[in-house]
C-alpha cells in the first residue's frame, strides 16, 4: 500500500493509505499546498468535485480544510475500496460520498440533477482524450463562479468556458486554477 498525508485542516498530518493502480499519480504535497493557498485554507460552506479521485488528495485535503461536501468519483472499485476505507477512518463519511463511475457518465447524469459544485477538481489519467470529453459537460457541473483546477501532461491556456489564471510545474505535472471566462493572466 502506498499513502499520502493530508497537509491543512483538521485532518493535518494524517496518513492514507492508497492501492497500486495503473496511472495514479497522488498530487505532490507541494502542489497540493500551492493549490489550497490560491483557493483559500478554509472551504467551508464549498462543495467539491473530486472527478478522478485516485488517491483521494485532493478531496480529502478540501474535506479537512472544511468544504461542506465532498463527491470522490472513481471507476477502479479496488480504488474506491481503498477511498471508502479512508473516509470510514477519518469519520467523514457525513461529508464525503464516494462513487464508483466513469467520469464522463457521471458528468453526464448531473444535468439532470441540476445540482452544481462550487470547486472541480480534475485531475484525469494523462493522453486520453479526458479533458476534450468533459470540456462540454463542465457548465454542468460548475456554479456560474465555480473553481476548476485542472492537472495535465501539458499547460493549458483553457478548458471549455474556464481560463487559466494561476499555474504551475512541478516536473511532468502542469496544474492551472481556472475561471470561468477570465483571461489568462497567470501568474
């Protein structure tokens, strides 16, 4: 098994445990740092939408920094085993919900729903078409503010109607914070 630490919030320092599956890849300490001090330390009040949640980084991480909800979707079910085993271990079964799907179905059923999160997290197994498929459906899936944070193989100016205003590198893995229609003055 390997882990992660979850480094903000009430859950600071605590260890989860991750099984081996082609393509993950945890997002680093260091970006996840970057990432939740571009969106603020404190998420209450937030939903998210962890999209591909491998690991479970990023959700849990917005989970511990107090985002009042928390969807994990995963379509690997030893993945989502281990998710599952990681939310009944922190207690945050309340605030998590964990789903076994493909990405694009689910994305798909939310319209119907209508309900919207406020932050996306979208961090799809690199040079398969992911972003290309979903960049339709992220209108469905974002309040008309909503945050969307993007990893890929490569940067990105865009993703459908949101606009890459902050960025970074940390050696193969590009990641963006993007808005919905602002241009691209990242820093």
């Amino acid at each position: 098994m390997n882990t992660v630490r979850i480094i903000g919030g009430k859950w600071r320092r605590r260890l989860l445990h991750f099984s081996d599956s082609e393509g993950l890849r945890p997002t680093p300490d260091r970006v996840r740092e970057t990432l939740f001090n571009w969106l603020g330390q404190d998420l209450g009040g937030l939903s998210c939408l962890d999209l591909f949640a491998g690991s479970g980084a990023l959700g849990f991480e917005a989970a511990s920094r107090g985002a009042v909800k928390v969807v994990m979707v995963e379509n690997s079910p030893r993945v989502v085993t281990a998710l599952a085993a990681n939310a009944r271990l922190l207690d945050a079964d309340s605030q998590l919900e964990i789903v076994r799907a493909d990405a694009v179905k689910f994305a798909s059923s939310l319209r119907a729903s209508g309900f919207r999160f406020d932050v996306l997290f979208l961090d799809p197994p690199y040079k398969q078409g992911w972003l290309d498929r979903l960049s339709p459906l992220l209108a469905d899936l974002l309040v008309d503010e909503g945050i969307l944070y993007v990893e890929a193989e490569r940067e990105l100016e865009a993703c459908g109607e949101w606009r890459t205003v902050r960025k970074g590198r940390a050696g193969q893995v590009f990641y963006h914070l993007m808005r919905r229609g602002e241009s691209n003055d990242a820093e």
